[in-house]
C-alpha cells in the first residue's frame, strides 16, 4: 500500500569536496520529509575526460560526515540520515560495504547492459543492501525489469525502482523525455516495487523539477529522487539541474500526495485522466512536426514545380493508414476523417508556405 508521504531521496549529483558535501547533508538533515542522501561517487560519464568522482575518498567523507549529518537530525527529532551511491562494477560494491553505505542504485548505463548488471547483482549476492534499479536510457521496459529480476535472483529484496526518464529521438524538450508510460507499464507488470521519480534528469533544468514530481506522486509513484547541491551554479557535473536545499524545501512543501484506500474509484480515474493528458500533449507535439514536415515538403515541391495535391499518394497514404488502424483496432471510418481533417490542413500548409516562399524571392 503507498505511503502517505513521499519518499524522498536528495542530494548532489556528485560528491565535490569534504565542505560540499557536509554543506548539502547538513541541510539536507534539516528536512525531515528527505529520508536518504544520495551522492554519486563514481560519474558514469558519456565522453571522457570530464570529473568522475572522487570514488574511495569521496566514501571516506560520507563516514566523517555522519556524526554532525545525524547530530542536527537528533536536533530537529528525526532517526539517523541514510546515504546511498550508484554502484557500476563490483569492486565498487565492495567499497560500499567497507564504508558502511546503506543503499545503492543501478544508474541508467548499467541497466542498459544485462552482463553489467549480472555481474554487479553476483557482488551484491548476500549483502542484503536496498538496492534502486534506474532505468536503462532506452524506452525497453523490460531492460528494466531484467535489471530488477538478476537482483531478486541473487536474493535481493529491498529494490525500489528509479524512472529518470529516456533518450529517444524526440525529447520533447526534456533532457530525457519521461515517457509515462514505461513507468506505468512498470508498474502494472511489477505492482510490489515501489516506484521513485528522477525529475532531475528528467529535466535537464531546474524550472520543470516541481512540475514532473507533482505529475509522479499524481501517476501514483511513491517518492523522488532530486538532486540538490549547495550551491548548483557552480556543480562539476549536472550544474543546471540541481536544486538548492532552500529550493528543495519550497518544492516539497508544495507537493500533494494523491492517494487514500478510501477514495480508489476517484484516485483511478484521476490517474487515467492524467495519463489522457500526458498522450494528447504527446498527438499534439506529433501534429507538430508532421506539419512541420509539410513545410519541408512545400518547398521542394515549388523548386519542382509540383502541384501541392498529388491524388496517387493521398489514396495509397489513405489506404495504408486506414489499414494500420484496422490493425490497432481503431474504427476505420474514425481514421479516415482524422486523416481526411490532416491532409487538408497540410495542403493549407503547403500553400501558406509556398506564398512565403515566393514573396521571400
Ligand atoms: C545519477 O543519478 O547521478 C546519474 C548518473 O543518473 P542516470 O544513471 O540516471 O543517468
Ligand atoms: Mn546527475
């Protein structure tokens, strides 16, 4: 059964310094709806040569850190700040261990690779650890259910599942476009693993951060996961993305937890609703593009002197499309005016763009 409250898991992208680190988990401390630090200690980085995390020493100062994290935790009446990592190879499962980390995550490359992930779970075989299962960057979910299955195999049972969203051809604006869907078929196939949002790398930028975590806790996940630095300006890594502890309160103070036993029909519903929201915004961004295709389309067709209307196309493309939706199961006549609707707005385009065209020559 979901929480009342989100589970929320905050910290820097990477562990920068021993100050960095003590400045955030201190604040962080302060927070007592924040139940776990996260703080990369090894950066999976696409291209190399950029920081990659200060791994051993970085652990080091996790540990020399707890006395005064949990200090002003104690202070404010709250239990001991937990602290968790990303993992990508065994030996760093290893470390984990040596220092004392309470949990670990999966990141998204390491999901993506099932060897990676075989080899990983054999190291965490036996540790008990929690473990959070990211994502892999592509929308596969079963990737990701892979990833969550090889951890159960070596007798795992603390996994908690992380939708940090995913590189695909349209991002829609997104660092990596959130895709509700994946998450949401997650949810259907794995209904016992709790689900967190990663709008940090979702976003990309700090403005949509509040927005993406209201939309998770309204789509039913049970937390976050964000990224929080002292001073986000200046982060070695993910600089845009992160939220300052001050920001980070102002954005929990304004979550809703949608949920309640009592009320499931209505919490359904509204579910569903803001699952029609997310695809029409997603038809919407498609007509987009397709009109901008046509546009496209318009000016090579003046260059060859074609007229706009070419009736052997429109009939193949009307009886291709029209045969697709038979195959998906949609009303045929449905299809065919809605396409009827498109071709003449693209004509319409066309024209608009083809007088442009002419009066910019
Ligand atoms: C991270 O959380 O620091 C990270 C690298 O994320 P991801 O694996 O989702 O890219
Ligand atoms: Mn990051």
């Amino acid at each position: 059964m979901r929480e009342s409250v989100p589970y929320i898991v905050a910290g820097p992208c990477s562990v920068e310094s021993r100050g960095q680190l003590s400045a955030v988990a201190e604040a962080l401390a302060r927070l007592p709806q924040v139940s776990m630090i996260r703080c990369g200690v090894w950066k999976p980085r696409t291209r190399p040569g950029g920081f990659e995390g200060y791994g051993e020493t970085a652990l080091q100062w996790v540990a020399e850190c707890r006395g005064a994290v949990d200090a002003v935790r104690r202070e404010c009446g709250g239990d001991r700040m937990r602290f968790c990592c990303e993992v990508a190879l065994p030996e760093h499962v290893e470390l984990v261990l040596r220092y004392g980390m309470d949990a670990v995550w999966i990141g998204a490359r390491t999901t993506a690779s099932p060897f990676m992930v075989q080899e990983l779970t054999e190291a965490l075989r036996g540790t008990g650890l929690p473990v959070m299962v990211k994502n892999a960057p592509s929308p596969d979910v079963r990737l990701w259910m892979g990833a969550i299955e090889r951890c159960r195999q070596v007798g795992l049972t603390d996994l908690t599942a992380v939708h940090r969203g995913f590189d695909v051809f349209r991002n829609d604006g997104y660092r990596n476009n959130p895709l509700w869907e994946v998450p949401i078929e997650l949810r259907r196939t794995m209904p016992e693993v709790p689900i967190l949002c990663d709008p940090s790398h979702i976003a990309g930028r700090r403005k949509p951060i509040a927005t993406l975590s209201q939309t998770a806790l309204n789509l039913g996940f049970d937390g976050l996961m964000i990224e929080v630095h002292p001073q986000p300006s200046v982060a070695l890594t993910d600089a845009g993305q992160q939220l300052s502890p001050d920001e980070l309160a102002v954005l929990i103070g304004g979550l809703v937890m949608r949920s309640t036993d009592s009320v499931v029909a209505d919490e359904e519903l509204r579910m569903l609703r803001e699952q029609i929201d997310c695809l029409d915004t997603e038809v919407l961004q498609l007509l987009a593009s397709r009109f901008a295709v046509s546009r496209q389309i318009a000016r090579i067709k003046m260059e060859g002197n074609l007229a706009v209307f070419q009736p052997k196309r429109w009939d193949a493309l009307l009886r291709q499309r029209m045969e697709t939706a038979q195959q998906l199961g949609l009303d045929a006549e449905f299809v065919k005016g809605f396409f009827e609707k498109i071709h003449a707005e693209s004509v319409r385009v066309q024209e608009m763009e083809m007088e442009k065209l002419k009066i910019d020559n």
